[in-house]
DNA sequence: CTCGTAGGTCAACGCTTGTTGGCAGATTAA
DNA sequence: TTAATCTGCCAACAAGCGTTGACCTACGAG
C-alpha cells in the first residue's frame, strides 16, 4: 500500500534495506509454510533472518502486512486458449505441480488457508479471480463454470494437501509424470466432458 | 489411555462427572474443527463447556490429550466385498461425504493435520490403517495399492478442503448426489482402472 | 564539520497461553 | 456423625506473544 519494493528509479545509491527486506521475507516464507500462521511467530522469523523482531514492524507494520507481503497470489495460470483442447488437464496439473514445487509459499497459503479465516477468505479469492477465468476458457456451458472448477480445486489443492502439507509416503512417491497421467484425465473430465 | 468413557459395566451409580466430561469433548471438537489446534484454547473450551480450565487439565491431563479424546479416528470404512465391482468408487464418495457432514470431528482432524505435525501424523496413521485396507480389497495389483489409495485420498481430502475448510461457495453448492455423480468415478478409476 | 536521516538494537508494555496447587462444597461410606 | 472421596472454582505461575518507543550508530548532503 505505502512502498514499492523496487523504487530504484533514480535515486541510485541501492537501499541497504533491500537486503534486509528479502531475509526477512524468505524467512517468513519459510515459517509461514512450515509452521501455520500463528506458531510462525514474529519473533522466531526475525531469529532466520538475523534481525530484531521490531524491524519486522518497521518494515511490514504488522504480522498480517507480513503475511500478505511474504505470499505470493500469482498462479500464473497459462492461456488455456493455446493449449490443445484434449490437454488441458495435463497442462494444468502439470502446470500446477511445478508452481507447488518451485517455492513454498503455495505450502504457506495452503497451511494458513486452512487454520485462518482471513487465510480462507484469500484462497477463496485466488480460486475467484484466477482459476474461474481460465476455467471459463474451457468449460462448454458458461453456467457450469463455477463447479466445474470447484472440482478441479478439489483435485488439485487435494493433490497439494496430501503431497505437500500432510506428506503421505505414497503421495510423496509419485514421480511427476505418474501424477500427470492420473490426474490429467481428471481435471479435464471436470472441465469440459458433459455432465454426468 | 487410562480410564474409558463409558465403565457402566458393574458400578451404578453414575458418576456426575460423566455430563461434564461429555460436555468438555463436545466444545473441544467444536473449537479444534473451527479454529484449528493452536487457536483452540483450553479456556474458551471450557467457556463453552461452562466448568473451569484447570478442569479440562484434571479430566484429560493436556491440551495434546484433550485433542487425542475428543475427535475420532474411526472412518468406518464400508466392506468393498460386498459392493458391486464397479459401484466402489460412488459408494466411497457417499460413505465420505455423510461422515463429514454428520459431525465435526473430520473437520478438526484436517484443520489440525494441516498446521500440526502430530496432527499430520496422525492422519497419515488414518491412511494406513484404514484407507490402505480398503483398497487392498478392490485394486487389482498389490504393488499399486499404496499409490492408488494415496490418490483416492487426495481427491476426497481436496474435497473436504474446499467444501468444509476454505468453503469455496460452488464446493458447498453442489448437491450431494452430484458430487458423488462427479468423483465416484474419479475414485472409480484410481481404485480399479489400469494403470494409464 | 555539522546535521538530518535511514538502519538497527534494546528493553519493556500489556496480554494470552497452558498448567498448577490450594481450598470449598457436595456426596458417599463407615 | 465422622471421615473420605469426588467435583469444582479461584488465583496464580512462567513463558511466550505482537507491538511500541527510546536510543544508538553510520553516513551522505549541505
């Protein structure tokens, strides 16, 4: 709201901050995903980050202003539009397990989703304004979109869930490519073939 | 651990106590299935529950012991042998779906297991002694079994997630004859169909 | 050199947490 | 009636929490 993270437009001398800034917001990552929003505290994230917990204030104003600046909300979703209409659903899973797998903060937005209202309230607004869109796309009939990409939420986040939060062996054991072939056929089930 | 619910076995007289502690476990699976495990606090339980804090102590020792007797592990998981062959996948998806939604119980266990790591253990430990079973009876390959049933789970947990944790608005829309419309085959084939 | 300011530490605040021990009625047994 | 055993409340504890404000240090601009 207040600062950009990058305002290097003229003034050269780079912030000694900035570094500071990233610690403090790859630690909170880091306990946000590993931990859940309330035993990630303040004061153990500024511990990982080598600073004094009051810098945390300083910079983020608050614990939620932490959390809202450590998470990222970008899918990035692809265009299904270039993708073959018969793979759709191998393109998202796939598409999906690489984002999980690249950082944790999908693990901390899952975890904090979970336990915290305002965390719920956040997925439910990723699931609105980035799978809806894509899933319109896709979906024949423009009234089914809303539950056809529940489902696909379903499949998905229950992929991430039993993969990535509560580590199942088998769910840890499955190359990416066993996962792509299972659930691809899945998500492309609930998005385009006709209602059961 | 140490003494059973119910010991009406030869003494009469039934202790008062009996009312407080049902009283006690009653708050508790509503405050863990609603808030989660850390935000469920001893005191606004025994709020609920109209005694004093060092009350839940006394009855149940910790918190860590008040959460072991207050939510269930038993899914009662129906016996495939006696379901038509290709009926599992739809009868799973019901028999899930009414223990959901008749307590609260499942929900704390998923909102615990997702920030807790004994909470997380203990899900794991659902899976392998009453999930694996299950399947073991209706997949074809025993060697399979593990990763079938671990993508069963991701499909019914990712439901429980959206519908009874996040509450996406389309989870909770869809009737539940259409979910089970939807996912029974899902499960269908992770349980039964050959390996893709 | 001086000075304003950014980056950072320290100590403390008010509050909540899980947990404990002592004490008061009620109920039962002898 | 007396003694023992439950059932329960009260007050307190040590620890940890998010958060605050005073203070120190370095340094680039004037």
């Amino acid at each position: 709201m207040t600062a950009s993270t990058q305002n290097d437009q003229s003034a050269p001398p780079p912030r000694r901050s900035a570094a500071t800034r990233h610690a403090i917001l790859a630690a909170a990552r880091e306990r946000f995903a590993s931990d859940g929003y309330e035993r990630a505290t303040i004061r153990a994230i500024a511990r990982d980050a080598r600073i004094d917990p009051s810098m945390v204030m300083r910079y983020f104003g608050s614990k939620e202003g932490l959390f809202a600046a450590a998470v990222a909300l970008d899918l990035r979703l692809p265009d299904l539009a270039r993708v073959p209409r018969d793979e759709v659903g191998r393109a998202l899973v796939g598409h999906f397990l690489g984002l999980w797998e690249e950082n944790e903060e999908l693990t901390a937005v899952l975890r904090v989703g979970a336990t915290n209202e305002a965390g719920a309230e956040r997925m439910r607004g990723i699931f609105q304004e980035q799978l809806l869109p894509v899933a319109r796309q896709v979906c024949p009939d423009p009234e089914q979109v809303p539950a056809r990409a529940a489902l696909c939420a379903a499949q998905l986040l229950g992929l991430a869930l039993t993969r990535y939060v509560l580590r199942l062996p088998p769910a840890r054991a499955l190359a990416r490519e066993e996962l792509v072939a299972w659930l691809g056929p899945t998500v492309q089930r609930y998005l385009t073939a006709p209602s059961p």
